[in-house]
C-alpha cells in the first residue's frame, strides 16, 4: 500500500493504483504528526510534499520502505533518521528549474517595475491620464542583478538576465566552473559585496540551518535603497520581520516573494505594503511542471516499494547497508 497524502496531478495517481492499493488522506493543508505516524502504519510508501513534516514517528513505522517527497526540496523530511530506519527519500530534481527561474524573473520585473501597484491604481479609478512622474520604478535592462545560490534554479535565472543585457553577479558557497561562468557571463562574489552592488538580489539557497534567516536587518541595510529583493527558495531563509521593516523604511525598494517564513502564513505587516509582490508559492506551477513533478514522484515511490533504486535517491547508503 502506498499513501497519497495530498492529492497530485495525472499521471501520478493512475501510476499508483495501477501499481499497489493507493490510499489517499483527508484534503487538508498539513497533517498532523499522529495522522501521519497513523497513516504509515501498513503502507510500504508514502508519497508527501513539503507541509508534511516527516520525522521519527513516521519513519518508525514498520515495513514503511520509501518517501518519496514531491518537490526538490525535503526539508520536511529528516533523512538521516530515515536512513537510520532503512527509508528510501527522493525527490524531483530538474524539472521545475525553468518553470521556477521563469518565475523569479517574473517577480524581478513586476517588483520592480511595480506591476501590481499599477494595477491597483487602474482598478481603483486613480488613473486621470499620463504623468511623467507616475509609479517611477527601476530598469532591469542593464541593471546588477546578485543571484544567492548558483545552482539550477539560479543557473537559469542567470541565462535570462543575459537577454536583458544584464551584469550577474553570484554567490555560491561552491563556486561554479571557469566554463560555466564564461558561458552565462557571471563572476563570482562574497555576499556583502554582492548585496551592496546589486540592483535586483534573486534568492536561490536551500533551506538548511545556515541558510535559515540567512537575510535579516543586517543585509538589507547592505543592499542598494533602489534595490529589489526576490525569494523562491524557501521562506525562512529571509527574515520576514526585518524585511517588513526595511520595506516600510524604504531601506530597499521592493520585494517579491513566492514563499514565506511561516506558511501559508504571511507576516502582517508584509500585508499592509504597496512595495511588496506577494505570490502563494506557485514559481512551479504550471500544468507541464505539476504534472511532470507528480509522475516522478509517483515512479520514485513504485520503484522504492518495489525494492528497486530510484532514480532520485537522496540516501543511497539505505540501500547500500542492505547489500
């Protein structure tokens, strides 16, 4: 039996019934720890995504073989006790890289440019005709742009800069390649100094202790007055407080956000700002990538139960230990 425990997009479920008894939780945002730990019980897989939180009682369950976490991050997932309980993790890796750096650059432009602002200014009957002066926002032709974390995602977002004949700068704690950074016309950085030279700042880091508040008031008070500010990683990796402060004191100029510290929470006083672009986590969501997302996911845990070596194992010493 494998456990479903939110609804995913065709092909996935069909792949599931096809393969084993598929059972599917109660529709709600996240489960709590006891319905998951109850939910396990008998299930050989689970197929999660990132509101479950998927830690020793889950694990424990006997039998269970594999998680197979719908999405490229798994913070939710403590894989070490999974490995440590024999339990296959996996994710899908490499499928929504274009579909989210599409996204990060659609929130640079309409942060910046103040899309949403403008907008609203049309809906409420403000507009009386052209003004040379109204809703002034920032150039991203030519502009700096700083991407923190200069994997896929960020690779991506860089390849579109190029188009608007922007200057990229990176920080990464790995640096990329004298090939690859010819090849996308990027040049590394240290953080501060990217933070201080860059126009629009594109958040690109997992979620991992060192990553956690990783932009708080020191940062932004780094950052360029003009500056933008872009997160589709995850949202505790800024420090949302601070940022509601910066962009009420115009210590930067604008943000977009896809994700957020506390979700599907949203800091109060973010809500109450004109200079702040809001999305509901959706820099994947397009039916070619939720889709595609879904069947991996589903494949992964088919594999896993299977006794098969998915393709995306993200603990392979589990299946190694059994050798």
């Amino acid at each position: 039996m494998v456990v479903l425990t939110h609804p995913i997009l065709e092909p996935g479920p069909t792949l599931l019934r096809e393969a084993t008894e598929l059972r599917l939780l109660p529709n709600q945002y996240r489960h709590p720890v006891e319905a998951l730990r109850k939910a396990a019980e008998g299930a050989q897989g689970m197929v999660t995504q990132l509101m479950d939180p998927i830690g020793e009682e889950v694990l424990r369950a006997p039998g269970l073989k594999i998680v197979s976490n719908v999405a490229v991050g798994y913070d939710n997932i403590d894989v070490p006790t999974a490995t440590r309980h024999g339990v296959m993790v996996t994710n899908t890796p490499g499928i929504l890289d274009d579909t989210t750096a599409d996204f990060a650059f659609a929130l640079l432009m309409a942060a910046g440019r103040r899309l949403l602002e403008a907008d609203r200014f049309v809906r409420g009957g403000a507009f009386a005709g052209w003004a040379i002066d109204m809703l002034l926002g920032h150039d991203v032709s030519g502009a700096t742009l700083g991407i923190v974390g200069f994997g896929r995602i960020g690779r991506g977002v860089a390849r579109r800069a190029r188009a608007f004949g922007m200057r990229v700068i990176y920080y990464d704690e790995f640096p990329a390649t004298p090939e690859v950074e010819q090849e996308l016309g990027v040049t590394r950085s240290e953080l501060y100094p990217l933070l201080s030279e860059a126009d629009f700042v594109s958040v690109h880091v997992p979620l991992t202790p060192a990553t956690r508040h990783l932009f708080s008031s020191k940062e932004f008070a780094t950052m360029k007055p003009s500056a933008v500010l872009v997160n589709t990683s995850r949202g505790p990796v800024v420090d949302e407080a601070a940022l509601a402060h910066a962009l009420k004191e115009r210590e930067i100029f604008a943000a977009g956000l896809d994700v957020y510290e506390n979700e599907p929470q949203v800091h109060p006083e973010l809500l109450k700002l004109e200079n702040v672009v809001l999305a509901p986590h959706i820099a994947s969501a397009s039916v070619k990538t939720r889709s595609r997302m879904s069947e991996v996911a589903a494949r992964n845990c088919i594999t896993g139960v299977r006794g098969g070596r998915p393709p995306n194992l993200l603990n392979p010493e589990v299946l190694d230990s059994r050798r």
